[in-house]
C-alpha cells in the first residue's frame, strides 16, 4: 500500500540488461516502469531518448476525456483536447510548453491513439526554467506497446490509477543512475 504523506517517488534501473527497464519506489510499493530506450543519463539533451537523472516536482497533468473519467488526485488536472500539442522545438519561443495546434513548429501531438498520455503527468525538468536543447515533453505516463518511453517515466495504467490519489504539489520523482 502507498503511504499518504509519501512525497517523492525514486525511479531506480532495473537490474539487468535492459536500460529501459526500471522501477518506482513508492512508499511500501514497487512498481515496475518503462525508462528511455537510452537508459537514465545525467546529461540530458533534445531526441536523445534517456530520461533524466536528477529530482524534478509533478507539476500538473492531462487526462483525455474519452477515455477516462477525472482521475482523483491532489495535483492539478486539465482535460486534453484534440488540438492539444507541446512545443519540442529548441528554436522557438514555446519550447518544452504547452501549444494548440495547428502549430507552426516542432511538436508533439498530445491526443495520441496509443494510449500513452491518457495520463500524463508534467515533471519539472528543463520546464520552470528552459533552457535550448535540455530535453522536451519528459514527462510521467502510461505505458503502451513499446518496451521503452523517448525519454519519460511510464507505469501501466492500473498503478497510475492507484498512485494518483497519493500524488500532489510538492511530490517529487528522484530519478538516479
């Protein structure tokens, strides 16, 4: 059982030979989660598909309505919508934020039909303060078919739903290599 006044979840690698495996200490909890197909990496830098080692605050999230009902949770939530995009592009002015589309530059399009931004929840890094090519959309999500995220933090959908009650403003992802 997850403790309530647990506030910081430790993403440590799996052991073994797959970077991407690893897991989410949550209180008493261990969940097994999906890392960046290049492993966690201290230095972290735009497409190099690692997730970033360090501790970085849940800020906020999305849900998609179609598909779930609002999740309970202490952090704030906001329903995605069709035209819901994130600038990935280290050039403009928006990068690593939240865009509508159409959107004149790099994006990623958050309305997926994969499933992997159901939920997703915005982690603090490279997003208070940006800065060029430090990495875009790392974000905390679903899993989906692929055995590895392009830089995030993703648990299946059945142990998101059991964390987010106990997530809330201040609750911080420890990631270390």
């Amino acid at each position: 059982m997850i403790e309530h006044s647990h506030n910081s979840l430790k993403i440590r690698r799996k052991p073994g030979n797959s970077r991407s495996s690893g897991l989410l200490l949550a209180g008493n909890s261990i969940i097994a989660c999906l890392l960046g197909k290049a492993g966690i990496s201290a230095n972290k830098h735009e497409g190099d598909g690692a997730t970033p080692s360090g501790r970085y605050e849940l800020l906020f999230g999305f849900y998609r309505p179609d598909r779930i009902r609002p999740p309970v949770t202490g952090l704030p939530l906001q329903a995605l919508t069709p035209s819901a995009g994130w600038c990935d592009d280290p050039n403009h002015p928006a990068y690593n934020q939240p865009v509508d589309l159409p959107f004149s530059a790099s994006y990623e399009k958050m309305w997926r039909e994969d499933g992997l931004y159901d939920i997703c929840l915005v982690m603090d890094h490279n997003f208070t303060c940006r800065s060029r090519n430090r990495g875009s959309a790392v974000f905390f999500h679903l899993t989906a078919t692929k055995p590895h995220t392009a830089g995030c933090v993703a648990i299946s959908r059945d142990a998101m739903m059991k964390l987010l009650p106990h997530l809330k403003p201040g609750t911080v992802m420890d990631i270390r290599l």
